[in-house]
C-alpha cells in the first residue's frame, strides 16, 4: 500500500510518538461507541503530495499537508467507518451495512489523500439522539431493508450452487430446486407463514453478523439477553405445537413474529441506553478537540506540516467545518488553537442556512434540526454559518465549496453562502461535480472517473503555493 493507518485514536487523550504502536489494526474498536477517536492515514514514504497542477511540487519535503475529515450524516448518523454505524447500538441495517463496506465510505477519503502524499485524520464525533417516533420508524425501514438484504443472500448462495452443480454434473438442476422449493415447500405452506418463518430468520442472521463481528458496537447489549428471546420463542412455538393449539407451520410462524417482536424491543432500550442526549455547539467543540490533537501530534512526530492544515467536510460534516472555522474565535480559542492555523476549508455539499432544510417539510425539521439544534428558528440562526460571514481578515483560510448535480436543493443554499463569502472578501472557489448525487460523492471519492478528490487536491496546492509556507 501507499499508505499506512493509526486506527481509533481518542483524540481526547494527550498524543505520543508511540501511539501508532498501540493501535493496530488487531486492537481496534474496543468500544464501538466511542465517538471521540479518529483514523490517521499517512503516507507511507516521506515524499512531496502529488500535485495536479503539473507534476510534483515541493520536491524533497519530507512532511506532507494533513486534512481533517469530517464525515456527514445529519448530525446524528455516521463513523468514521460509516458500516460501523448500521451495525451498531445507533442503527441495525444489514443493507446499508454491505453497501458501505464494499464502497469503504469515509474511509475512502483518508486512503485517497494518502495514497497522493497528504496526511488525512478522519475523525469520529458524538451524534445526537431522535426521539422515539423517528426511531421506531427508522427501526422498521432498518429491518425492511435487512430482510432484503437477507433475500439478496439467499438467491446468491442459489446461484452458488446452481453454479456449482453445474462444474461438478454438467448439469444446471434446476428442476430439482424449482420441485424442491415450489412443490414440497411454499405450495404446502400458507403464504403468510412462508413470510413469517422468512422474517425470523432474517433476524437470527442479523443477530448473527452484529454479535460476531460487531460486538463492541452494542456495549449495553447483552449476548445472553438474545439467546433467551430465541428460546422463548422456540419454546412457544413448542409448546403451541404440543397442545394442538396451532398447527406446525403456525408455531413456527408465531416463534419467528415473538423473536423479531422482542428483538427489536431489544434494539430500542439499546438505543435509548448507549445513545446520548446532546445539543449543539457539543459536536462542534469535538471537532475542534480533534484538531488540536492532530496538531499536537504532527508537532511531536513530524510526520506532516502542521502548517498546512485543512479541514474538510461532508453534508453535516461541511456545515461543522464552516461554522467552526468563522465561529473560531469561540471555538479553535478554546482549545488553544488560532485561525492562522487553518490554511483553508473544503465544504462538500454542506448545510450553511438551516432554515433552508425548515423550509422544506416538517418532517426534515423533526427529524434533523430539532434533536441537534432544538425546534426554534432562532435557534438555527445562531447555528448557521451564513450568520458568522464578516468581512474577511488577512488570516481568513480560503473557502472551497462544492455540490453535486443531484443534492435535494442544497446547491441554492451552497451558491448563496459563496456569493456572501465573496461579498465580504472571502477568498472562495464553487464548483458542481456534474454525473454526480449528494451520496455518490462520499461513497465513490476517489474512484477513477471521478473528479471531487482533483479538485480537492488542485485546491491545496493552489493555497499552498500561495502560502508558500515555511517548512518546521
């Protein structure tokens, strides 16, 4: 590889130079709900950062720039390894869960800066809390898609052996499966039992895949607890069975509906247990923290220039960064951090007027302004970075903002938050990653054929060059 990681640093702790020894890959997430850590990405050798202005500038440095990640997610949803959070106390989604795997979303970000010489810490922060109705329906759409997700499974695993019968015999057989399925199994059973036993199963699978592997995402969640509801159910079903109460099909029915029934009440009291109640400015304060210790630590070890620092930010993650950066005689002062030391900030489809997400539906209100930012509008004005815009101070870190073709209207907010920028003296740059959504452009950063990460990387080379920064 081209790079190499510092996985699930606390941030909060005082850093050293032998922190990358303690935290292999084999001792990661020791608590998966341990929002305040961050992955560093470093480049592998102390070469200059691939510059796309025209070969490779600064020939011979040995510190290269950092950027500090920030993911999105609505202020309530997300990791730094996104598939962490749908298999996690937050959210139990098997669907979105292999889906951000294969695409490595967010953990993209910090593989395709080090892979081109830029250091990159991508960071964790705590996410706030929905209340009870919205999680009772994220709840229900999570298992939706896990039971398809379970189904998409299942007919690979029948190719598989369709396939395998096939090297093996020569022969597809497919008669046998369709007679084996069709005529001894759904044609026997009633349709709604079929779907029943289906769904109960989906759920052992679930439960499978989140205690093996993710464990330490569920700290308030007992392995025990989990093997009771399953026997309770079998022994329901049992018992129906044994008394001629129901047929069989039924018992097993009503053991798969009384074993996703208690298992989601299970996953609810997770939740409400493990998940925090916080407001803003809390994330904002965590962010800062992160980059102090990302300061600290390029300081201690000179494995990249300090004083070449950008923040970058997706969605929620774009809005932290802007709010932070022209809030940071607040923010960065608290944590004994400068202005100065930012070199310029990099926004992607961020949220810079929350009243433009109020104006949309209630139902966005409720569901991500009122649990970080409370439900009055006043409220979202002291929480929107438009607000902060001054006129521009020599020390202003220049502004890089971006959307996508596709971005649910936050492109409209987007140009006016840079029109205001640039009316008060702003250096900033705009531009719209055409072919691209507000998810493809996390998910698929990096990929060949995209343009987001050159535009970034064209981005830090032109501040850089305009710093022209003294080497530490």
């Amino acid at each position: 590889m081209d790079f190499r990681v510092i996985y699930d640093v606390n941030y909060l702790v005082q850093p050293d130079k032998n922190i990358e020894r303690r935290h292999k890959k084999s001792i990661r997430r020791k608590n998966g709900m341990d929002k305040h850590c961050l992955d560093l990405y470093l480049p592998t050798r102390p070469l200059p950062y691939v510059s796309l202005n025209g070969g490779q500038t600064y020939t011979g440095v040995a510190s290269p720039p950092v950027v500090v990640f920030v993911h999105g997610g609505g202020w309530r949803r997300g990791d730094r390894q996104s598939w962490n959070h749908f298999m996690s106390s937050y959210d139990t989604n098997l669907l979105m869960y292999f889906l951000q795997r294969y695409y490595g979303t967010y953990s993209n970000v910090g593989e395709t800066f080090a892979k081109r010489g830029i250091a990159c810490a991508v960071i964790s922060y705590p996410l706030s809390r929905l209340q009870l109705s919205f999680v009772l329906v994220e709840m229900f759409l999570s298992f939706v898609m896990s039971i398809a997700s379970v189904g998409i499974l299942l007919t690979l695993a029948v190719c598989l052996a369709q396939l395998l019968l096939f090297i093996t015999t020569g022969n597809f057989g497919v008669q046998y499966f369709v007679q084996f399925a069709v005529f001894h199994g759904a044609m026997s059973t009633p349709v709604l039992s079929t779907l029943c036993i289906y769904v109960g199963l989906s759920q052992i699978v679930v439960w499978i895949i989140a205690l093996c592997l993710h464990r330490k995402n569920y700290p308030s969640l007992r392995p025990h607890s989990v093997a009771l509801i399953t026997v309770f159910a079998g022994l329901c079903g049992y018992l129906c069975t044994k008394y001629d109460l129901l047929s069989i099909e039924h018992s097993i029915s009503l053991s798969s509906v009384l074993l996703v029934f208690l298992s989601q009440v299970i996953l609810l009291t997770v939740y409400f247990a493990d998940v925090p109640t916080l407001k803003h400015p809390s994330q904002i304060r965590s962010i800062a923290q992160s980059i102090r210790w990302v300061r600290k630590y390029g300081i201690i070890t000179k494995l990249f220039n300090i004083r070449k620092l950008f923040l970058c930010g997706y969605s929620a993650g774009g809005h932290m960064v802007s709010f932070l950066t022209l809030n940071s005689d607040v923010y960065l002062q608290e944590v004994g951090l400068d202005l100065c030391d930012i070199k310029g900030v990099i926004s992607i489809s961020g949220i810079y007027n929350l009243h433009s997400l109020a104006e949309g539906s209630r139902c966005l209100q409720e569901l991500y302004l009122t649990p970080t930012f409370e439900s009055k509008p006043s409220c979202w004005t002291i929480a929107s970075p438009v607000t902060y815009i001054k006129y521009s101070l020599n020390d202003m870190p220049r502004f890089l903002i971006t959307n996508a073709e596709w971005d649910f209207g936050l492109d409209k907010d987007a140009r006016e938050f840079v029109m205001k920028l640039q009316n008060h003296g702003y250096q900033c740059e705009y531009h719209v990653i055409k072919g691209s959504s507000h998810f493809s452009l996390a998910m698929l950063f990096g990929q060949n054929g995209q343009t987001l990460h050159k535009i970034c990387i064209r981005f830090i080379d032109t501040v850089l060059q305009q710093n022209k920064t003294t080497e530490l």
